[in-house]
C-alpha cells in the first residue's frame, strides 16, 4: 500500500518503472537510455533525480560503457541506506569490468 501511494504521486517513477519493466524483457538497452533521458524534465524530487542517475548508469554499464557509468556513479551522493547499497553494488560491478 505504501508503495501504491508513493509511485502513485510520481509521474516520473510511473514512467521510469513501466520503462525499465520493458528493458528487462527487451534488453536494448540504447534504446532505454534515450527514452529514459527523455523521462529527466518529470523529475521533481532529489530522491528521484538519484533514482535517475543510477538507473542512467546502469544501461551505460549494459552498453559497456563503463568509464560514463563509473562518472555518474561518483556524482550520486548518499541518500539512504538501502539506496546507497545498490549504488555501491553497481559501483563494483563497474569497477570489475573496467
């Protein structure tokens, strides 16, 4: 129920979720990357624009591009705990492939 209520006040993780739920079946991943940068002006929240980045850098690491990835990934700041794992376990996923 809570997570109803939050995503149901986001337009932009409405989005960002249906978009990513189709990348997991289509795995085009430069094709997600522009229809996710196209997502960027519904962000309204610090929260989200973080969410954005680390989603940004993800598809970057699929399309092996992991010096642009390993850049974003130093510019998020902490944000929460469980936010902040996930960061840090892309962060070594890029690191072992560089």
């Amino acid at each position: 129920m809570l997570r109803r209520r939050f995503f149901g006040r986001s337009k932009f993780l409405k989005k960002m979720n249906t978009l990513m739920e189709v990348y997991s079946t289509s795995q085009n991943a430069e094709m997600t990357y522009r229809e996710l940068e196209k997502l960027e002006p519904l962000i309204k929240k610090e929260g989200e624009y973080y969410f954005y980045e680390l989603n940004r850098a993800a598809l970057l690491y699929d399309m092996k591009r992991y010096r642009e990835a390993a850049d974003i990934l130093l510019e998020i700041p902490l944000f929460n705990p469980e936010f902040d794992a996930k960061c840090a376990q892309m962060k070594t996923k890029v690191m072992e492939a560089m």
